[in-house]
C-alpha cells in the first residue's frame, strides 16, 4: 500500500501537465485579468508553462501563523505553487483570535487583485463579507480547514477534515481507553471557529453512545494560545481536584494549542499520565507527550495535503477545469502502537 506521502507526491506529478496545458488554454481566452503566459512543446509534445512568464498569484490566509499545524500547511501550499507554476503568497494573522487582522488582510488580497484567495477563516460568521467582497471583485475563494456559514454558493470549494468524525474518532477511541466507562470532560477552543465546532459535536455525540460515561464538563473555551489554554486548564483541573486526587478519568482538547496547554496544566499538577487523554492535531511537544504516556491518542489531520490541495483546488478552478464543493483531506487515530507505521510517518514527516 503507498503511504499517505507517497500519493502526495504521485499525485503532484500526475497532475502538473494536464492542469498547466488547460491552463495556458483558459490564460489565451481571457482568464486571469493582466496575466500571460507562454509555452514550449515538451519531449513528449505536452505543452509546459515558461515560468519566466507565469504571473498567476493565489494567496493563502490561514487562521494565524504559529503553531505547527500552520507552517505544515504552508510548506504544503508552497510545494504546490512550485510544482505547478503559480506564485503562492502566504499572509495572516498571528494569533488566531484575531478576526480584525485576518479580515483586512483579506480585503488587501482583494486590493492586490490576487488571482484567488485560499482562506481558512477565523469566524464562520464574520469573514462571510470580506469573502462575499472578493466574490463581487471577481476574485475567486476556496476555503479550508474551517467552514463558512451559508457560503456554498459563494465559494469555489470547501478544503478540509471531516471534523465531525475527526470528533467522533476521539470519542469512540476514549471510550475504548475507558473500558466504557468514567468522566470525561472537554475543553473546548474558541467561540466562531466552525472547525473545532464539529470537533466538539463529533466528541461529544460519540460519547454519549457510552452510558458508563459522564461528560462533567463541556463549557469551557481555552481560547487561541496555548498560554490561555493552560491557564483555564489548570482553573478547570482544581474544579474538579479533592484533595491530591483528580476526580477526573478523561479529557478531550480539540486542536493544538488546547492539547499543549493541557499537557503542561496536568504536568503542572502532577496528574501527567494518570488521566486518559486524546488531542488533536501534532507537534514536537504534543508528540513527547504521546512517547510519554502522557498523552493517549492523537487525532491527525493532514496539513500539509491540506495546503497543497487548496492551491490545487484553486488553479484548477481557473483553469476551467470542474472541482468538487467538497474535498476530504482524511482524518486518523495516532497511538504509540502506530506511531513508527509508514502511514502515520507520512503525515508526520510530509515531503516539506
């Protein structure tokens, strides 16, 4: 079976001729207001992209631009660019709290008559007009990683985890670790955010399928730093503290900065590893974690498919070329029994 990283890589190949021949097709009939291309017969006949020439331009906002997650995704929206010929900007905000930011640099994109914008955005609900606006300036969007209410007819297509069942997979897989029953609570990471939403509903729909499980808390926002998070974290954790004792048998964190700053707020009470916990997402620190038995399953995205296939996604579009409303990037279970599997290797070390 080829890893995960392999049909990556297959499929960047697989695709770069036909999409680069259409698009030279789609750029002479008008496509791409002051763009020009150029082209030159291959040994095989195939017509290939001059890049000299080659001034298409996609720019690709994520929610922020610091943890690990991101810069995945940004070395998978770069290998895009490069193997298919268009200049790929990467710009958003820092922190991934911050709508006002991530909406000017939208509206700059727009100002910048960018080619299409591939957004992952903040708020579900306030980037709908800066996406609308692009729309309207005849700028193209594909949005990833986390959706945008009532847009459907807005964008050119949705880029992402099914985090519904990323969710699910955490709480069938807590179940599992529980023998079925205890309790469990989940911190969750921050109002607006319609990815980790669907996380928390997935979670919380599946574990209730468990009778022997009680949810004893699931109203708390950890908010977009791993620093916020392990404050409320450790807030959380004396809640439900008697004495030494953690009357507490499970927790649930639904992205990575939840997952760390619980990490270093169970460390920080000693309770590391006596607890059953599943996170989302990986780093370098949430991986030790996991090696160390303080950590119990991670649900894994693929970030860096998920940026290669939105620029894909894009220039496809603009090449004419129909793309689904709906592409699934994958979701999977990271134990350390399959830590060192060449699928999990894959995702964890992607062709950067």
């Amino acid at each position: 079976m080829k890893s995960r990283g392999k049909l990556v890589r297959s499929g960047i190949y697989q695709f770069c001729l036909p999409v680069a021949a259409a698009f030279v097709l789609a750029l002479a009939s008008g496509c791409g207001e002051n763009r020009s291309a150029s082209t030159s017969p291959s040994e095989d006949g195939a017509a290939v992209v001059d890049e000299t020439s080659m001034q298409l331009r996609i720019a690709v906002i994520p929610k922020g631009t610091t943890h690990e997650f991101w810069k995945t995704v940004e070395a998978g929206a770069r290998k895009a660019g490069e193997e298919l010929g268009v200049n790929v900007t990467w710009v958003g905000p820092t922190k991934e709290d911050d709508r006002a930011q991530q909406i000017q640099v939208v509206e700059t994109q727009i100002l910048n008559r960018m080619d299409g914008i591939v957004l992952a955005p903040l708020d579900a609900e306030a980037l709908r007009r800066p996406v609308q606006e692009a729309v309207e300036k005849k700028v193209p969007v594909v949005i990833f990683d986390s959706g945008l209410n009532n847009a459907d007819d807005l964008i050119v297509s949705f880029v992402a985890t099914d985090n519904f069942k990323g969710g699910e997979l955490a709480g069938r897989k807590m179940s599992e670790l529980l023998g079925g029953k205890g309790r469990v609570l989940l911190l969750r990471y921050q109002e607006g955010s319609s990815s980790t939403d669907k996380r928390e509903e997935g979670f919380l729909a599946a574990i209730q399928e468990a009778a022997g499980i009680e949810v004893i808390s699931s109203e708390q926002y950890g908010g977009a730093t791993s620093a916020e998070a392990q404050q409320v974290s450790e807030n959380l954790l004396l809640r439900f503290t008697e004495g030494d004792l953690l009357k507490v048998d499970g927790i649930f964190c639904p992205n990575e900065s939840t997952t760390y700053g619980m990490l270093q707020a169970l460390r920080r009470n000693r309770q590391a590893g006596k607890v059953k916990f599943v996170g989302f997402d990986a780093s370098d620190p949430l991986l030790e974690g996991l090696k160390a038995n303080e950590i119990h399953g991670l649900v894994l995205q693929n970030p860096f498919a998920m940026g290669f296939l939105g620029v894909k996604t894009m220039l496809q579009h603009l090449a004419g070329i129909h793309v689904n409303g709906r592409i699934d990037t994958g979701v999977e279970f990271l134990t350390m029994e399959n830590l060192n599997s060449e699928e999990m290797q894959a995702i964890l070390n992607p062709p950067l």
